[in-house]
C-alpha cells in the first residue's frame, strides 16, 4: 500500500510505503476491527441489536468494509496543535464510502490514560458500559480531524454478525480538501478545544 505523505515542516509530498508511514508516525496499521480478548468478540456478535437502518447500511457497505476498502486519500501535516489530517486525494461523490474506523474494540476501562482515539461501540460490557474502538493502532481514518461543519457522515452499519462504524461522504468533496467529521460534545468535555472550534450541539460517539 502507498500513501501521499506531507511531514512536518515539509513543503512537497511524497508517496511512502504504509511500513514507512507506521514508522514515522509511531503506530500499527489495522486494515480490520479487532478485538482484545475472545470474550469481547464474542460479546459483541452475541449481543448486537441491530436495526433496520443498521442492517440497510451493512448491505450498502458490505463490499466496501470486507475488502477493508479506503477512498483515495492523502496524510497532511497540518500544525503542533492540530497534527496530521486526511485529505481527499481526488473528487468523492456523496454518499460514497470513506473507509471503517478501525481499532481494537475493547472495555473503556483505561484510567490512567487519555486516548484521543477512541470511539463508542453500540455493544456493552457485563456492567452495562459502552465498549470503545481504541485507533491508537488503526486505519487511516483515524487521522481524520474534527469540524463542526463537517463534509462526513458517520453510521453503524452491521454485516458479518457484528457493527462497523462507516465514515462516508456527506456531500461531494473535491480533491486537496481535508476530510472532517463532528467528534460532539462529550468529546470536547475533558479536552481543550483548538482555538477554531468554538461552539456546535452535535452529538457523537468520539469519546
């Protein structure tokens, strides 16, 4: 797999191999959902509930999340407060599937660290808390930044016995443009904000 790659303080990108950028970046590239433990996998299959409008994403996304498809797409320094962000790396239609936000789904149990990565799961544990997809190790997509006027729309789909959380286009997104999606307020709750994002009533599972 190769990647357009602009670092910090570079001013021209280049295409890196995925072992390079795993190297630059300090993490471990995640094409599928993983799990911690086999407890937790079989929680999540025997447990899910899904709906209707669960099932109807599955069947739109099902090609797209066994192939652990990703649009075409560039990762971009953008500054020390921010970090890397995605960007489209051609046109993207609406509607059309940005990638699975991958990680490993485990019990939100960590205390003692604050990850930036993680993602409610609509399965709970045995004492009724929210699973999380932690993307400290995962997909590109976990490069993504937040907006408040986002152009990406986020859903469970469920296909294969278990949720996947889909990013996809909310409208057509032109090439070179950053990919956003609203994190929400609980998110920001334990968190200092970047200076542009100052308001925004969405609701989210980034925790």
């Amino acid at each position: 797999m190769m990647i357009e790659f602009l670092g910090k303080g570079e001013t021209q990108s280049s295409v890196i191999t995925l072992q390079q950028l795993e190297k630059l970046i300090g993490f471990r590239y995640v094409e599928f959902l993983e799990f911690i433990s086999k407890d937790i996998h079989d929680r999540v299959v025997s447990h899910a509930t899904p709906t209707e409008n669960h099932l109807s994403f599955g069947d739109t996304y099902r090609e797209a999340i066994c192939l652990g498809a990703l649009a075409p797409v560039s990762v971009r320094w953008i500054n020390d407060e921010v970090g890397f962000g995605l960007f489209a790396a051609t046109e993207i239609h609406k509607g059309a599937f940005i990638g699975e936000y991958t990680g490993v789904v485990r019990e939100n149990n960590d205390h003692l660290k604050m990850s930036n990565y993680l993602f409610g799961y609509p399965v709970n544990d045995d004492i009724d808390r929210p699973l999380v997809i932690d993307a400290e190790n995962g997909n590109l997509t976990r490069f993504i930044n937040h907006s408040y006027s986002p152009n990406l729309e986020k859903g469970y789909a469920y296909c294969n016995g278990m949720f996947h959380m889909v990013l996809y286009a909310g409208r057509t997104i032109q090439p070179g443009e950053q990919l956003f999606y609203d994190y929400g307020q609980t998110y920001w709750r334990i968190r200092s904000k970047p200076e542009a994002f100052t308001h925004g009533n969405n609701n989210s599972n980034r925790i």
